[in-house]
C-alpha cells in the first residue's frame, strides 16, 4: 500500500463534491486524452469542479472537466471542457449505470491523479446531501476544530 501512495501525484481534488454528496462507493478509472491534454495536466492545469460522469451509449464520460491549454502547444491546443471517455472494466459500466438508474444516485470525480506516469480518476458513486445534512457536517467539523485547539494549548 505504501507503494502505491509513493506512486501517486495528485492533479487536482474535488472539495466540493464532499461537501454536496454522500459518497457511497469510490471506483478507478483511466482517461482517454490527447497529447496536449496530458501536458497541461503535468503543469496542474486542471478543475473538476462542476463535473460529473455520465453514461451515453453504453459508456462512461466525463463531462465538464476543465484541463487547460498547454502553454508551449500550438494551433492543435485541445479544447478545454470536451467530454472525455473513461475506461473501465465492461463489468464495472454495467454496476455503475444500474446504480445510476437509481433514484438520486450520480458519478461525481473525486480526484485526479497520475499513477505510474497514467492519469486516473477517481470516481465516486454519490448521493446529494440534504442542507440540514450539510450543516450538521459544518457544525460538527466547527465542532473536531474547536476540541484541537483547546487541546493544543492545553497542552502549553
């Protein structure tokens, strides 16, 4: 496992999606991009922000993702919000558009990351969090926070 983490360097992270979701179940996958793209994403040109996965005949892609233009391409520059298919084991698709038949169920990105020199994202099965969910969360990280800090200088 260390290995794998040793193996990892991290693009960009969705904050927002754990703030607006439940994520239920997290899944790999790899990105079909073009050369440009995976330049910019070296220099950490990317935004997962308002993306989310869909499926569209029989496959799974990845809409609304930003990567940006590399600075040293040229004419043949990719476009920057294009949808981009994902790979995933055939058997994987299936599960995922079932669980997305679901009432209330989608495929938000987590994370963006390279392994081995290979850009993976990381996607998670989620469900929308309601606002009184939402501010238990606030309330109860405010909560962890304020413990911290009186332990720490407690501790003085």
């Amino acid at each position: 496992m260390a290995d794998e983490e040793e193996n990892i360097k991290l693009i960009a992270k969705n904050k927002k999606a754990f703030h607006e979701y439940e994520i239920l179940e997290r899944f790999e996958a790899g990105l079909v991009l073009v050369g440009t793209e995976v330049k910019a994403l070296r220099e950490g040109r990317a935004n997962l922000k308002d993306a989310y996965a869909d499926v569209r005949k029989g496959e799974i892609y990845l809409i609304n993702s930003f990567i940006g233009h590399y600075s040293a391409g040229n004419v043949f520059n990719h476009k920057e919000e294009r949808p981009r298919k994902l790979l995933l084991h055939r058997r994987e698709i299936k599960k995922l558009i079932g669980k997305t038949a679901e009432k209330g169920l989608t495929l938000i990105p987590l994370k963006l990351y390279f392994s081995r020199g290979i850009v993976k994202v990381e996607l998670g099965l989620a469900k929308g969090k309601k606002v009184h969910d939402k501010r238990r969360d606030i309330m109860e990280k405010d909560q962890k926070r304020d413990m911290e800090r009186e332990f720490k200088e407690s501790g003085r």
